[in-house]
C-alpha cells in the first residue's frame, strides 16, 4: 500500500532535480502524478514511469496556467516547485530582474493557487506545498538579495493560505532546503570563475559537510503530502544539513 494511494498531485518544475525526484516518489506511493514543467525534452522522460503523466506548463504565463486547471477536476496536493536562482546583491538587481524573480518564484504559486484552492474548497481537502529555501526570512545568504526576498515571501504566502483556508480542511506549508545537488546548482558553480572552490565553499556552508539530495527533499515533501501530517499546518520546514544552525 502506498501512502497516497488514491490521491492526484500537481507539480511545477518537475522535470528534473527535487521537482522530479518528487514526482517519481510520488508515483511510488500510488499517486496519480500529474507532473509539469517548460522543459519539453527532459519531461517526456517521466512519461514511461507508471503513474506519472505530463503537461508542458509555463507557470509564468496565466492563460496557460488556467487553460492546464481547467483539464483538471480532482486534486489532492499541489506542490508549487519553480523557481529561479538569481545571483548578486540588490546593486545587481535591476528592476526587470526583480520582476522576474518575483514572477517565477512568487506570483506562480499565486497563479496556481488561484486556480486550485476552489478546487480544493469543493472536495473540502487538500495539502500545498510551496518551495520556498533556507535563503529566505531564515537566513541571510550572500549574493542571493532578491531570491531570499521572494522565498521570504513564499513563506508569508503560505502562512496566509493556510490561515483563510484551514476551516475548509486545506493545509498550506512550505519547505526550506539548503544547498542540493540538482542540474541548475551544477550549471550555478559551473558559472563561477573558480567552480572547484565555489563547490567547496557552498559544502562547507552546510555543516554536514556535503550537499543534500532532492531525494532527501523528496521525502519531506511526502510527508508534508501525506495524512500523516494532518495535524501540520503554515509552517515552514527546514532542511538544509545544518547550515542555518
Ligand atoms: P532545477 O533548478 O535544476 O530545475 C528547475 C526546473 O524548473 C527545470 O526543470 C526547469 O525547466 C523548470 N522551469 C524553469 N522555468 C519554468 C517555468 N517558467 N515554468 C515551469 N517550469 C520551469 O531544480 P532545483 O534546483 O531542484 O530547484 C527547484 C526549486 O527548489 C526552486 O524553486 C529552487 O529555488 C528551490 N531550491 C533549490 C535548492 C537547491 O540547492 N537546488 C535549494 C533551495 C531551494
């Protein structure tokens, strides 16, 4: 038996790193897993999982993010994954980069949420979880100015959601990991001027002394998911190896 067996989830982002890590978890528990993401290649690789089916999403565009809802009359959890790193300090954030960031990170779980709560409302049941990071209100992280003020933000967002929505037997929290291992953190050192050191620096931030897993994340992500953290909500759960300690 799985532990969401019968169960229809959403996610953003979910064609590689925690995204996808958690949507062939998901699939494994018995969900039907309804996995999105812009990337079209890499998308079509999750097809062949049992369980797993696939919509090329843009959550930054609101006619598709409406146009894709309205296929969908059943959803038990929606896990609202993209989002973008943005490097440098607020001197390097122009105003274009802030909306961008703001637009991916933020106002896409607006978008999906919008249209998904009155879904949610009507089944009177439904578990959000949105992405936000240990670089956020938890933690200052250098060169990272606007991605913490919108995973800041993510963590209000939910916080809100959950408190308007719990009598209708939504739960809403969100998860903060430190520094993972995924394709995009690979292409992130690979941009600096030394990528050996940068690697070495973003590990020993985490005093486990290693990067986490989106494996690992996955699994927080379940449970969050799952019945068995009914009692949970408008928190906001830390995973990170240590680095906030
Ligand atoms: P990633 O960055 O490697 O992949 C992100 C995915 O998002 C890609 O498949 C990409 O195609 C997709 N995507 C990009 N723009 C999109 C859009 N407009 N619409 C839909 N999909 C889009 O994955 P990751 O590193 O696991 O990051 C996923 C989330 O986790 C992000 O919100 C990130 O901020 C957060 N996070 C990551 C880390 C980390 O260290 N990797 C730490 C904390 C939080």
């Amino acid at each position: 038996m799985g532990r969401l067996d019968g169960k229809t989830v959403v996610l953003t982002a979910a064609a590689q790193g925690i995204g996808r890590a958690t949507a062939e978890l998901f699939a494994k528990e018995g969900a039907r897993v309804i996995a999105t993401d812009i990337n079209v290649d890499k998308l079509k690789e999750l097809d062949a999982i049992p369980g797993i089916e696939t919509h090329v999403l843009d959550v930054t565009k609101n006619a598709d993010v409406e146009s894709f809802a309205s296929k969908i009359d059943r959803i038990d959890i929606l896990f609202n994954c993209a989002g973008y790193v943005a490097n440098g300090t607020i001197l390097d954030c122009e105003e274009k980069d802030w909306d961008f960031s703001f637009d991916i990170n933020v106002k896409s779980m607006y978008r999906m949420c919008r249209q998904f709560i009155p879904k949610m409302i009507s089944q009177n049941a439904g578990s959000v979880i949105n992405m936000s990071s240990v670089a956020s209100s938890i933690k200052g992280a250098a060169n990272r100015f606007v991605y913490g003020v919108t995973k800041a933000a993510v963590i209000g967002f939910t916080k809100s959601l959950a408190v308007d929505f719990v009598k209708h037997n939504i739960r809403a929290n969100s998860i903060c990991p430190g520094t993972v291992e995924t394709p995009s953190l690979d292409e992130r050192l690979a941009s600096l001027p030394n990528p050996e050191q940068a690697r070495k620096d973003f590990i020993a931030r985490q005093k486990m002394g290693r990067f986490g897993t989106a494996e690992e994340i996955a699994h927080l992500v379940l449970y969050l998911a799952s019945d068995e953290s009914a009692f949970i909500t408008g928190q906001e759960f830390v995973i990170d190896g240590g680095w906030s300690l």
